[in-house]
C-alpha cells in the first residue's frame, strides 16, 4: 500500500465565492461534488460503527483523514447567485438565515473533527460515539437548508 | 480567516473497490466527483499560472494542498464492472490496460506533488513551471482513458 504523509493546510472559504467560480453551475456541481466524496467516507465510518462494515482501523483512520479535508470544501460554494444555474435543491434560508447556515457548518466541523480523533484513536467504541454527532449534523442542516426534490 | 492545520495521512486505495461502493453507480459517481473537485482546484493554478486569476501565494498553496488531498481518491473508484451503471466516459482501456492506467495515475499523482511544492514556495514562476506538467498528465490520460462522448 502507498502511503503519503501530508502536513496539510486547509482553508476554509480562502476565497471569495465570485473568484472561485465563474458560472453559478460550476458552484452548484463542485459542492454536490463535495458532498457526495464526503457521503461516501462518512458511509465507510458509519458502516464500521453499525457493524455493516467490519471494523478496520487503519481504513477508519484513513476515510476520517480525507473526511476531515473534504469538510470544509462546500461552503465557499454557496455564494449569491448559486440557488439557480444547475438543479439544486437549496433552500433560500441559506441566504435569509445566513447565520444559521454558518452554525450548522460549524458544527459539523466540529463534529468531523471529533470523528477524526476518534478514528485515530483505534478504538472502534470511540467511533461509534463519535459517528452519531456527525450523522446527526448532516440531518439537521439537510433539514433546514436542503430541500426533498431538486429544482430549477 | 479560519485555518485548520491537518497532519493528513492519505491513502491511495486503501480500501478494494469492492468493499467501498456497493454499486457501480456509486463508483461511477464517486470518481466523477473527485474529478470535477480536482478539475475546480487545479484550474484555480492554472488560472494564477496563466494570468488570468490574480497570483495569491496563499490562495495557491492552499489550493494545492486541497488538489493533492483529492488527486489520490478516483483510482479506487474502477473496480471490475464500473464500466456501467451510470452515464460515463470510462474506455475499457482501464481494465485492459491497467498498467497503463496505473503509469498514469502515478504520473499525475508525481506532478501534483511537485505543483505542490512549487505552490507552497510562494514563486509564481516556480508555479508557473509546475503548472504545465500536471496539465499534460490530465490530458494524456483523458486522451488514453476517457472517452469524448458518455455512454450508457
């Protein structure tokens, strides 16, 4: 297996939304991008911590470590203009209640970052603690910013 | 500004392809994410590299470290029968020859490591000298591996 050791600097939203991307299309594809790597890694976890998958701690270590980089990529991607271009299924709230966006980003940094130390940490009742408050995270903001269906 | 200084330990294709996606379609969907991620970060680069975005040596460093993070998750993500499923523009070159595949997954994964440092040097000509061959290895492997047209 190859292994890369990387000191990595991760930004969050390092620049504006209007300088990242030209067309709000592009905006749309690169956060449900985002998403869906993030879905797939945290689904690995989860699956270990519900018995799905079985338990391997070095892969749980490693699906945390890329989640833990690909957590902060979406929400440069939610700039004005981005809630038409391509079907999304954003709420306006993530406008209108800006703050409540930023929260609920937060605390799912926050609660990847937990699930990072408990990845690492190799202790497969660590993970199970830690992959609730994640999942849990993901829910409530679907709930408030994400709609069912897709539009446009 | 918010940072977050990670020591990632990334790995590439830690898990069989068979274990992380439980149908092509997710493979398919998977990969084609980690593609337009990596397409949104390299062409930042370019973008500081060609003029056509202002030099920012941080904005290029980070943007580097995020694309060396991604650069190493599509290769997991073509597992035997993820030829189909979903819309893609896989060829089955892939399979038939996955020496080559690998020649050049590693060609791109050596170029971003060294866009990497050039980036992280804070020297736009150093990026500029960087920029090129990563470029190259993109196309070469596209012109090898991907198809014009999607199928399916």
């Amino acid at each position: 297996m190859k292994k890369l050791i990387l000191a990595a600097t991760i930004l969050a939203a390092s620049l504006p939304a209007a300088a990242q991307f030209q067309k709000a299309e592009d905006a749309i594809k690169y956060r449900q991008s985002a998403m869906t790597l993030m879905g797939a890694h945290f689904g690995r976890l989860a699956g270990m911590a519900q018995g799905r998958i079985a338990f391997d701690a070095k892969a749980a270590a490693d699906n945390a470590t890329v989640l833990s980089a690909l957590v902060f990529l979406p929400f440069g991607a939610y700039g004005a203009g981005t809630d038409k271009g391509a079907p999304t299924r954003v709420k306006p709230e993530i406008w209108s209640n800006a703050a409540g966006f930023k929260t609920r980003s937060d605390e799912m940094q926050a609660a990847v970052a937990k699930l990072d130390a408990a990845a690492r940490s190799g202790n497969l009742d660590a993970l199970k603690a830690a992959v609730g408050p994640v999942g849990d995270s993901c829910k409530g903001c679907h709930d408030d910013f994400r709609n069912e269906k897709y539009s446009n």
